[in-house]
C-alpha cells in the first residue's frame, strides 16, 4: 500500500510584530485572500517540514512519518498533534497517490511559480537549472517537471495543468515519450513533482483560481 505524500499549502510571508516594541504575535501564511496565523511554534516548524528537506529531483516521497521523525528529531515533542491541527486547518493536506483523493486535490489546488529559471546547458539539454539569477541552481530538474513549473501558475489547478499536458502528450508525437496522454497519468508524475519543486521553494500551492465577486470579497480578508 502507497503511503500518503504531504503536501503544505500557502505562501509564507514572515513573523508578524503588531507595534514597536511588542512581542511575536503570529506567523503569517497566505492562501488565495486569506491569512492564517500560526502562533504555535510547533506549528510553524512542522508547517515548513512538511514542505520536505530537498534532496534533488531524485528525492525520495515525503510522508507523514518523515514529518514527524523530522520533527521529532529536532525537538519538537508533539509533532503529531501539531500535524493535525494543520491539516484540519487546509495548511497541510495528506493524498493518497492512488486514491480519489488525488484528483480532488488536484482541482483544489494550483502551482505558484518562485525562483527564476537558469535554463540548460549544452551537455545535458533535458535538465534546467532553477534558481535566483546570476547564481548557482537550487535545484536542476528534468523536463517535465520544468515544464510544470513554467507553466503551472498560468492554469486554474494543477488537475488543470494535467488536462493540458495530456492533451499535449496526445496531438504532439515528438513528445510523447515524455508526455503521458491521460490527465490522472499526468498527475501520478506531478504529484513527485510538486514534492520536490516545494521543497527546493521553486513552487507553492495556493488554492485553485477562483472568481470573486466584489462584494464577497472583504469576507475572506481575514486572519484565522
């Protein structure tokens, strides 16, 4: 039976001081519209462990239990609950890769492109560089997963981004080899893709693109 991957959800934008002079009052993630705080410091070190600890593209799944060995390792006593307390908040969610789960996910979430791409060299053309310009790559990576982090943000989901590089994988035989021609085929591969391109910060998941009306809107603008 497939372990369940972890995957963590938004964009971290920092420790949060409300005035000069006053303690730490949270850390701050986005998702879409919303923030969240997380004033635990359990929290805070499992939400950034379940993003995984790199390894190159060949790095091996991420799962709960790595999570919470990691943790654990570093000294967090309570790890587990932390872990909960996030998934029930959607900071973190669990996929079984062969469940429908997976697909669900998929629709309810999309890719946000972070790095800049450092492109290829003459003695290895199916492998990129990913990276902050002028330096050395953070990770290189193959093809497809570059492909997916070029072009991830522009889709609605990353369900989404399957339909299209399905469709691709079907009408361009050059790419075929490449190319898976299902959409759930597709997303068998993005799911270790996604894992690695989070942990390396070239990527991360935001909720799936959705319109918002106007006067919808200053509900969601809310810290939770």
């Amino acid at each position: 039976m497939t372990s369940s991957l972890i995957f963590p959800i938004g964009h971290y934008l920092g420790a949060f001081y409300p005035s000069e002079g006053a303690p730490l009052d949270a850390h701050i993630v986005r998702v879409g519209w919303r923030t969240f705080k997380l004033n635990a410091a359990e929290q805070l070190v499992v939400w950034a462990l379940s993003h995984g600890l790199g390894g190159g593209a060949g790095m091996e799944p991420w799962t709960r239990v790595d999570v919470e060995n990691t943790a654990r390792a570093s000294g967090i006593g309570d790890a587990p609950t932390a872990l909960d307390q996030l998934i029930d908040r959607e900071l973190v969610v669990e996929v079984d890769p062969e469940g429908d789960d997976a697909i669900h996910f998929a629709k309810s979430f999309r890719t946000r492109s972070l790095l800049a791409g450092l492109g290829n060299a003459p003695e290895d053309p199916l492998s990129f560089g990913l990276g902050i310009p002028d330096g050395r790559p953070t990770v290189t990576v193959p093809y497809l997963m570059y492909e997916l982090w070029n072009w991830g943000s522009a889709c609605d989901s990353l369900w989404h981004a399957c339909e299209i590089f399905a469709a691709v994988g079907r009408l361009n035989p050059d790419v075929q080899e490449t190319f898976e021609a299902e959409p759930h085929l597709v997303l068998v591969r993005f799911l270790h893709a996604v894992q690695v391109l989070v942990a390396h910060g070239a990527v991360y998941l935001d909720e799936a693109r959705q319109e918002h009306v106007a006067g919808s809107l200053s509900e969601t603008l809310v810290d939770q």
